[in-house]
C-alpha cells in the first residue's frame, strides 16, 4: 500500500505546486468551457472554509484522522487490492492536505466545476473517492475491521 499512497500523495502535489505557479489568488482559467476551471484558492479551513483560523485544531484532527485510518487498514482483512486502493486514496487525500497545512497553513485548492459550488483540489478527490469505495467494498463484505466487526468464528 505504501507505493500506491506515495503515487496518490505526488499527483497531489504536483498538482497544487504547479497551479500555484501558474496562478495567483483567485484567478481563474477556463480548462472546458463553462464545466471545468482552474481558480486558485487558498484555504485556511477545512469544507467550505468551516474551522477557518484553527490551524492547529485542523492540523490535529487530519493528523488523528489518518492514524485511525492506517490502523483501520491495519486490521482489515482480507488485504484485496481493491480495499487497498480505497484506503490509499483517503490516506493520501489526508496527507496531500495535512503537508500543504503545515508548510503554508492552509490547503490550496484549484478544482472548480460547474455542479460544485466549491472549488477543491485532488487531493479532495481521492478522500471522496476513497470514502465512497470503502463503503460499497465494506457493505458488500469484501473486507472486515477487526475488533469492528464480529467474530464469525465465535
């Protein structure tokens, strides 16, 4: 899992270095008219700027959230590749914004699309993609969380 997770964490941050060069604040670029844009934002909270000025406060809760999540992977099993990949991109989602966090104190985002009224970065993506693919891959019972779930054994 951890190639997958240091391939996931580099995308991301290429990506936001790169748009951070190119761009400046609040600037936008039309990538497919009217559907996909490019809009440098930086933020300093988390969704939708909730907790915004609680640096620390955020810095500790996504640190929390993703060792809860590498212990959740930890004690899963079976190890499928497809379990793996749903919780390396939400690790890395975590990280990719955990990094920008510490070094600028705030995450850039970019992503701005017309059905989403906020703009966010790829980073966001895998966290909700990797959430989504958790859940169908859990309540289908391709995986388990020991300690979680029952025992069938006993």
């Amino acid at each position: 899992m951890i190639p997958l997770v240091t391939f996931f964490v580099v995308i991301d941050l290429i990506t936001k270095r790169w748009i951070d060069s190119v761009l400046t604040i609040n600037e936008r670029i039309e990538v497919i008219d009217g559907l996909l844009g490019f809009q440098l934002y930086y933020n300093a909270g988390a969704t939708m700027g909730l907790l915004e000025g609680y640096t620390g406060l955020l810095l500790f809760l996504q640190t929390g959230i993703i060792l809860l999540l590498i212990y959740g992977y930890i004690r899963a099993t079976p190890k499928r590749f497809a379990m793996q990949v749903a919780f390396s991109l939400l690790i890395s989602g975590g990280i990719g914004n955990l990094v920008d966090r510490i070094q600028y104190g705030h995450v850039i985002d970019f992503l701005s699309v017309k059905w989403s009224s906020g703009i966010f970065n790829v980073a966001d993506m895998f966290i909700r993609y990797g959430f989504i693919l958790i859940v169908i891959l859990y309540f289908m019972k391709k995986f388990t969380i020991q300690g979680l779930d029952e025992d069938p054994n006993q």
